[in-house]
C-alpha cells in the first residue's frame, strides 16, 4: 500500500467511550485530503488534522450539488485486530457515482489505500464493543467558485472518521415502513444509482411525511408506474416470498448497488437459498401477505447492515410481517456479514482488510510531512 504524507494533529481530541455513541456526531483528530485541478489532475493526497474548509459563498457545490459520497465501516474484532470491510467496492462505487455527476474519476487504489492509511492514523478511535464501528465517510465536491451551470475544473476528495454504536439499541429492532406513491426517489435516466447528495435531498419531505404517519422509513415506489418497489429509506429491499429471497434488479439505473445487497445475496446463495433479482410490485407484495407467504422483510445497508421490517403500511393497509418480530433468514443474515466484519468467522470470499497499526506507536509525534509507512 502506498505511503500518504501525515501532519499531526498538534491536539488530540477526548474520545467518547464505546457506550453511548450514536451515529455521526463525533469526528477523529485527522482526516483525508486531495485536490483535482483541471490540467494537474488528482493531485496532493494527504492525511492533515481534521478541521474545517474555508469555501467562498460562490463555490459552485453549494448552488447546484455536484458532490458525490460513499460509507463503509472499520470494525475492531475480539482479536484487537482492525478490518474494513469491502473497501474495494465502495471506491469503485464512488467513481461510478463520480462518473454520473462528470467529476474526474479517481484511482481505485489510492481511494481504498486512503480509507486504510487514514483508519491506521486514527485507528485508537476504532472502538471495541461488539455492534460499534468506525464509520469512513469519503466525499467528493466541487470547489470552483462560479454561477454558470456546468461541470467543475476543481474538486476536493476528503475522507473523514467517526465512531459509530448499534443502529438500534437493542439490537435488530424491526422498524415500521410505509409505501408512498405521493413522492419519488429515482426515475429511470435519474441519478438513482449514484451516491449523490441531491438523492438525499430529495428524500426528505417524503421521510417526514411517513414519521409524521409513525413510521420509520418509506418504501420508495419506481418513478414511472409507482408500483414497483425500489429501496427503502437509504437501504435496499429483500423479501422472503415463500421459499425464495427476491430483491429489485439494478438493471433499470434507479437503485443504488448496495455493498451490503451484493453481500447478502452471495451468502443467501452460499447457503442454497434461492433468490430473485426482479421486479416486485406492491401489489404481488399484498398478495403474498394475504395468502400468509410473505414470511420476512429486511433493508440493507452499511450502517444498519440488516433492518427487518415488521410492519408495511400501503394506502389503508397495514401489514405485519413474521408477527412485527425479527425472521430466522434476517437474523442469520445479520448475525453472518457481522461475524465475518469482527472476524470472528471465516471470510470465505475475502471481503476484509487488516488495517495495520503504523510502526511507530500513535503517541509518538511524528515529524511534520512524514509518511505512513507502507502496510
Ligand atoms: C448507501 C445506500 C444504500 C446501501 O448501500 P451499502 O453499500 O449497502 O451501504 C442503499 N440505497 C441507497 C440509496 C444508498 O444511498
């Protein structure tokens, strides 16, 4: 892996303690830079203290969007050893973001170098209890400083840290989720598939609207019939119909390919179980309820890996799943992509990467400038 210059943070930061932490609130002592100018390319990757952008009012992200972001985690295991999990197919990820909102892609390689350089820096954040996780944050923005609307010659690739605890406190936690054909996230020719921060922006007149109705989370229909499903909240969809786990198909352009999707897909085919990537109308999904063969639901994503729902609201009705309790499927699901994110199991296809600690201790002071040393 390739070496990053470090400047020390001259203050370290009082780290929380592993109990109590929530979700994005505190952020580690360094943090990732890199700039693009057009003509020079990527250019001056390096690991700085963390600290805030001086940004003209004028730059242009702050007017039109043209940002994209990624989300992965670093888990300590029972062994004190530190894992990031799938870093390869997030920086791939963010450059097909990338690609959809015409930034200059980057290297694949220094991407998932700077998520393990960076975590190395600050990996006494990494905390150790079980369902707790150093959350990376990469993020890319345009930084030229003009009204006129297209694409950008400067952008800024940073990565930044912070210590995550459990999605839900008590573990799995079926949530409530409610299908809208009111509001939708993505259309077909859209920027569904990408990792885009208008994507979010738009979700959240829906989001509040459900909360407002009690719910968690909406069930986003597609663009074009408001019919099919396509992702819940920021996860994607699974469901147990019968014997068999069907997932909307990414084929269509409107729905993010989620790490942890692909994850669960290959274990579920791992394990013999038959799955589906086709198109699942709400209305095949009430009648699978009536007739008693919609046995589980779950979201997936990086920060709650697997989301069970236990109850599905559509128009005036209301269904319950598995009894509004965690299914078998959901749970074993759950219980696999952790075990191999802790190490506390075989990683069979290879989806962790130890992150090891510099040579020097972290309380040595590194001089200004020096370099990670290769890992
Ligand atoms: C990030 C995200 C997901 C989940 O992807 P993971 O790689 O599993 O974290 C799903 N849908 C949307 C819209 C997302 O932004």
């Amino acid at each position: 892996m390739q070496g990053f210059p470090v400047t020390r943070a001259a203050q370290r930061k009082t780290r929380p303690s592993d109990d109590g932490l929530r979700f994005g609130e505190v952020f580690t002592d360094h943090m990732f830079t890199m700039v693009y100018e057009d003509g020079l390319g990527w250019h001056s990757p390096r690991i700085v203290p963390y600290g805030p952008f001086e940004i003209d009012p004028a730059c242009c992200v702050l007017h039109y969007a043209q940002a994209v972001f990624d989300g992965l985690k670093a888990f300590r295991g029972a062994d004190g050893q530190v894992r990031l999990f799938r870093g390869d197919r997030h920086a791939a990820r963010l450059n097909r973001s990338c690609d959809m909102l015409c930034i200059p892609p980057l290297d694949p390689r220094l991407v998932e170098d700077s998520f393990a350089a960076l975590v190395a820096v600050d990996q006494d954040w990494v905390p150790s209890k079980r369902s707790t996780a150093l959350y990376i944050r990469p993020t890319v923005i345009a930084t030229e400083n003009f009204l006129g609307v297209r694409p950008s010659r400067k952008y800024l690739y940073y990565v930044i840290l912070t210590p995550v605890g459990p999605y839900y406190r008590e573990g799995l936690n079926p949530v409530r989720i409610l299908a809208t054909d009111q509001h939708v996230r993505a259309v077909p020719g859209g920027l569904g598939a990408a990792k885009t921060a208008g994507n979010y922006a738009a979700s959240l007149y829906a989001a509040r609207e459900a909360e407002q109705q009690g719910y968690t989370q909406v069930l986003w229909l597609d663009g074009q019939h408001r019919e099919f499903l396509d992702e819940v909240g920021t996860m994607n969809i699974m469901l147990r119909i019968g014997d068999t786990v069907v997932t909307p198909p990414l084929s269509n352009g409107t729905i993010l390919d989620g790490v942890t999707r692909d994850s669960a897909l290959q274990l579920l085919r791992d394990w013999g179980i038959a799955t589906e990537e086709r198109p699942v109308s709400i209305h095949e999904v009430e009648e699978a309820h009536r007739a008693g063969r919609l046995t589980e639901m779950w979201g997936t994503g990086t920060a709650a890996v697997i989301s069970p729902v236990g109850e599905l609201g559509f128009g005036s009705a209301r269904m319950t799943i598995n009894g509004g309790r965690t299914g078998e499927l959901t749970q074993r699901l759950y219980d696999a992509i952790t075990s191999i994110q802790y190490g506390a199991t075989n990683d069979a296809h290879g989806w962790t990467r130890l992150v090891r600690a510099p040579d020097r201790a972290l309380t040595d002071p590194l001089p200004e400038a020096a370099s990670v040393p290769a890992m």
